[in-house]
C-alpha cells in the first residue's frame, strides 16, 4: 500500500494502556518526527521498543511518556512497516497522538484495514482473518479455540487440500481431451468417479460440521418452556444470577428482543428471551400452541419445566406433545414443597434427562447443569482434528462446490463429453478459492472487513 495508517488500536475508555498503530512506508518517518526517544541511537530494529517522549512537532510540547515498538516489513501484523506507541491509556492523550500522527503524513485507518492488509499483502488467507473477528468475538472457550484453529490454517489447509485433489482429476481429464487418439477414456472416467465421490465426501462431512459449528458460534439456543406458575422466571433468575454460568447480554436484532448468553464450562447458552421466558401470565394462550411449537422448533434445547407438587394438565400434556421429539431437558420443580407422585412417574417415563429442582431456594440446578454438558459437551461436539465449519458464507461455498462435483459426477455417469465434467469442475474450484480468498470480488472482501472494529 502507498499510504500510512493510523488508529486508535485499544478500547475507547480508560485504560492502563492505550495503543495507537502505524502502518504504512511512511510508519518510521512519523515516528522519527513525534518521537523522541531517551536513547538518541537512530538505528532503527525490528521486535524492539523505545522509550521515550511523544512531542507535538509544531511547538515540541510533550504530549506523553510512552514505549514505541518497531515492526520491520515483512515481520509485522500487515507484513508493512509499523510501529505501536503504548501510551498511559486514556481517550484525550489517545485522540491527541492520533491526530499528531494525522498532521505528520498518516490516513486515518478504516475499520479492519490492519488485518485487510494482512490479507491484501498476503501473510494471511481470507478464511483466517474472518477467524480474527471471530475471535475477537467470542462468546465460549470453545469458540475462541475454533478461531485459532482457523486462524492457524486448518480450515484453508482442507480447502487447498480439495482444491489439489480437483486439479489433479482436471489434469487427467485434459490429457484425454488434448490426445483423444489415446484410449484411455474408461480408466480415466472410474478414476474421476472415484476422485470425484471421495471429494464430495469430504465437502459433505464440511457442510455437515456447521450445525456443530452454530453451536460454538451462536450458542446452543436454549428456551424455558411450561405453564403458567410452573416456575419459569424463578428459574431464569436462578441461572442468571448464579456464579457458575458466567452471564452476560447482548442485545438481538430485534428491539424488543434480548438475548442472554451464559457460559458453561466453555458451551455457550443463549438463553432466548421470548414470551416463552419472561411472560408469566398466561402464557400458553398467550403465546398459543404454534408459537411455542415454532420455537421448540428453532431450539437448540428446550427445558421443560413442570410444577412438580402438583397434577399434570391439559396445559402441562401440551408441553409434552410439544418437546417429545426435540432435545429436551425436563425439570420438576418446587420439590421443597412436595412431589406428586403421578407427576413424576409420568415424567419420568418420557425418557429425556429428568431434574428435580426447586427454582426457589436453588437444589438441584447443578444436576440440571450437569445434565446439559451431557448433552452439549464439548467432546460431543467435536474432536481437535476435524474441521468445523463456523462461518455461514465458508458453507454456502461448500455447499456451491459440492453442487458443482455432484453436477460432475452426473455429467461423467451420462457418458457426457469428458470436458464438460472439466467445466463444472472449474466451477467448484472457484467456489472455494471464494473461502480463501483466492478469487473473490472486492464487495465480498469489502463486506467481510466491514465488520472490524476500529484499530484491527
Ligand atoms: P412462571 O410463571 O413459570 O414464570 O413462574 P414463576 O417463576 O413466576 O413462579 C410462580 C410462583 O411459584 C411464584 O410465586 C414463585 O415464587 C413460586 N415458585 C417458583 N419456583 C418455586 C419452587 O421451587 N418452590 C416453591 N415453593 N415455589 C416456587
């Protein structure tokens, strides 16, 4: 890039530190002019830092005491010259750098510009800086070690991996095509066959890992179902006024919508806030059958609560009709009033994971912790080898792909001419070379780094 760029790289607020960046040719030149450095020595080192004085040029007032760290081009974030000053934080000796390092040749930064250089100069792919954000995003253990994982490269090493194996069955087919006086057309054609099933495989175990890969991105949607009275709210305050499930908010898209994500031992809940949730009068008429079986639908995990003391009704067998199908927790609560035999005996013979809580005084809430690690643990979830896909524009593509080779194996299995199987072949490796970042259009990149924060 010709130009130098600068922002604010730390949180806005106060802070024990703040870090303003550079990057750009230009990167030790603005040093040189705002710095000065108590160890006068000009030699310039790439990894290091230096310690000195911030100064406004225009009239050398001192603006803070800081260290500068020097990157040299290729070894830096961008791969470009940069340098990171480390101010005492603060937004006011923040802005006041920033803007002397505006007067003094740099270009305010746009959001994600650092790591779209990064991308732009080559030092990473497109599926890893998405894995960036990703990080800087998450919500879970779980989901901050699947963007390391990405950001280390797995998920670009299977995409090249297919990508190879395409290229190879393309070569076999082209020999064909450039020598047809050759009869090899039968061998080559299993061969492709076999090639072509085998990556169709690979790409479908890839499409299939997403719904593991919502899971750790958006959580594992989570709603609290039963009557009226059956202790509901007791139960969401429980849970999100407990130490053990790490509670915090985010608000939903919609603004009467609010999600609360927990945190459980690296699963990440979101607990969805609906009429389901909060609504204590009423609520089956309220919200009516559909309703709720729309949202039984949408979850990932239903937790079924029942008043425990007391008979099941009309309303309690609705419940029941609605969750007997779905991944279900079921809850008996208010056991420190008293258990209603018939109750539990009938509960218990829906087979799902069955708790005896009381919402009120809290006994119990750990088994029903328990039992959804059972179920959502993450070894459940996955194994350190495989690759998950998280990111839903990664399986669009794979899923593109996969329609492509499937189209080839079709194109192969009708005796069609050989090069038309070339044809969708191509197809599918453009498709993923859209994952990487091989072949992808300046809106989708552009879209992509949009969704940065400032300073990355
Ligand atoms: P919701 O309508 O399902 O949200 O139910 P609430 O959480 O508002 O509870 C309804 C009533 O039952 C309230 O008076 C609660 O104090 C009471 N309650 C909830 N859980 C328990 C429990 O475990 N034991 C007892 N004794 N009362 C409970």
């Amino acid at each position: 890039m010709e130009n130098t760029i600068v922002a604010i790289s730390t949180a806005a607020g106060n802070g024990g530190i703040g870090i303003i960046r550079l990057s750009g040719p230009k990167s030790f030149e603005i040093i040189d002019k705002i710095f000065i450095p108590k160890n006068k020595s000009k030699k310039i080192k790439g990894y290091t830092l230096k310690y000195g004085n911030i100064i406004n040029p225009e009239n050398n007032e001192i603006i803070d005491e800081v260290l500068v760290s020097y990157f040299i081009n290729p070894q830096s974030y961008t791969k470009e010259d940069m340098c990171e000053i480390n101010t005492h934080g603060g937004m006011v000796i923040e802005r006041k750098i920033l803007n002397i390092c505006l007067k003094n040749g740099a270009e305010i930064a746009e959001p994600g510009e650092f790591t779209k250089r990064a991308f732009v100069n080559g030092r990473i792919d497109l599926s890893q800086a998405e894995a960036i954000i990703d990080l800087i995003n998450s919500k879970s253990d779980k989901e901050a070690k699947e963007s390391i994982n990405q950001l280390q490269g797995n998920l670009s090493n299977k995409i090249n991996e297919i990508e190879e194996m395409l290229m190879q069955i393309m070569i076999n087919i082209e020999v064909i095509v450039d020598y047809p006086e050759y009869d090899i057309d039968e061998i080559t054609n299993d061969e492709a066959l076999e090639g072509l099933s085998k990556i169709s495989n690979m790409l479908n175990n890839l499409e299939k890992s997403f719904e593991r890969g919502k899971l750790i991105k958006d959580g594992v949607k989570t709603v609290i179902f039963g009557k009226p009275n059956a202790g509901k709210s007791s139960l969401l305050n429980k849970i999100l006024n407990e130490d053990r499930a790490i509670v915090s908010n985010i608000e939903g898209t919609t603004r009467d919508s609010i999600e609360e994500y927990i945190n459980l031992e690296g699963i990440s809940l979101k607990l969805i806030d609906t009429a389901g949730i909060r609504n204590t009068d009423n609520e089956i008429e309220k919200i009516g059958v559909e309703k709720s079986r729309k949202l039984a639908n949408e979850a990932n995990l239903i937790i079924a609560i029942f008043d425990g003391s007391k008979k099941l009704d009309e309303d309690d067998y609705e419940i029941i009709d609605i969750i007997k199908d779905k991944t279900a927790i079921i809850v008996l609560n208010k056991i420190d009033i008293t258990t209603n035999v018939n109750t539990k005996d009938t509960l218990t013979k829906l087979c799902k994971p069955t708790v005896e809580i009381s919402a009120l005084n809290g006994i119990g809430i750990d088994n029903l912790y328990d039992e959804i690690i059972k179920i959502f643990s993450l070894e459940n979830i996955t194994n350190d080898n495989e690759v998950i896909i998280t990111n839903e524009r990664h399986k669009s593509q794979i899923r593109k792909a996969n329609q492509s080779i499937e189209n080839a194996i079709n194109s192969i299995r009708n005796n069609m001419p050989i090069d038309i199987s070339s044809i969708y072949i191509k197809q599918a490796m453009e498709d993923l070379g859209e994952i990487t970042g091989k072949n992808v259009s300046d809106d989708i990149i552009n879209e992509i780094f949009k969704n940065f924060c400032l300073g990355k």
